[in-house]
C-alpha cells in the first residue's frame, strides 16, 4: 500500500504563524483564485477567496544537490492534513504529473524520473516501488517543477 502525504503539520504550522521559508523569506500572503492553488499540508486545493501562502520549501532533511527548493502554496487558516492512502484531490487535477524515485538518503535514483498521465500516476509509483532501494517518490508539477506530495510504503 503506498501513502500520500503533504507538508508535516509542524513545518506547515510554522509557515502559517509567519515562520520563514528555505530562503529565509516570510510567507507572501496571497488569496486563491480556486484554480491551481494545491496546499502542500492538507492536499486539498485552497478554496476560491480564501487566504493562501506562497513560499520556498525543500521538502529535504539536509542540504545536498538533489535538495531541490521551489514555489509552495499552503492555506494561510490552520487547515488538517490528509492521513490516509487514497489518492489525495491534488493529485486528481492535472493531466499529469513529474516524478522521481529516491533513495534513503534522499538521491535521486536515477531512471525514475517521468512525467506521467494522472490516469497512470499510481501504478507509476507502484512501479518504482517495486526497486527496493526507492524510499521515497516525490510527486511535482510537470509544467512549473514545483513539490506537491510525497508517496511512501505504508508499513
């Protein structure tokens, strides 16, 4: 079974209470337009008028040169995290999707990168999965590269 998760609720919560980004800016307060804004810690989109972040995040423990670092979105209101193993609504929106495999000590594995059709994206990660040195797959936007979710085995 593979989960699906966003930001960790405490690296979320920061953010929401004007804690500083990967560039060691303030969060830009912002206010969706309902279209293309996905929060990276519920995985739900920001709904339409409400108040929205845009910050730098390397969703990465330590500084290395697969870390990449890029544009979030996140809701500006305290908002719960998804805890489950369905595919989570921001990963239902795009007709496709970027990812990339990584190893435990978060380097990329290489020939796991793809961008893949939404309708493919689970049995693509599935696929990687099935490398036991893949630990981890990070889902971005295949248009704009940012980091959307992370998929794991589920113990």
């Amino acid at each position: 079974m593979i989960t699906y998760t966003g930001l960790p609720t405490e690296v979320a919560r920061s953010y929401q209470a004007a804690g500083t980004d990967a560039y060691g800016h303030v969060p830009e307060q912002s206010v969706s337009d309902g279209v293309g804004n996905p929060c990276r810690h519920c995985l739900g989109h920001v709904p339409e008028g409400q108040g929205m972040l845009i910050l730098a995040h390397r969703p990465f423990g330590a500084l290395q040169p697969y870390a990449e670092t890029g544009p979030i979105f996140l809701c500006s209101d305290i908002c719960e995290k998804q805890h489950d193993a369905a595919l989570p609504e921001v990963l239902k929106t795009s007709p496709d999707y970027l990812i990339k495999g990584y190893t435990s000590d978060e380097r990329i594995y290489y020939g796991t990168g793809e961008i893949v059709l939404q309708a493919d994206l689970e049995k693509a990660i599935a696929t990687r999965f099935e490398n036991p040195r893949v630990a981890f797959v990070d889902i971005r936007s295949s248009r704009n590269n940012c980091w959307i979710a992370r998929a794991t085995r589920a113990d």
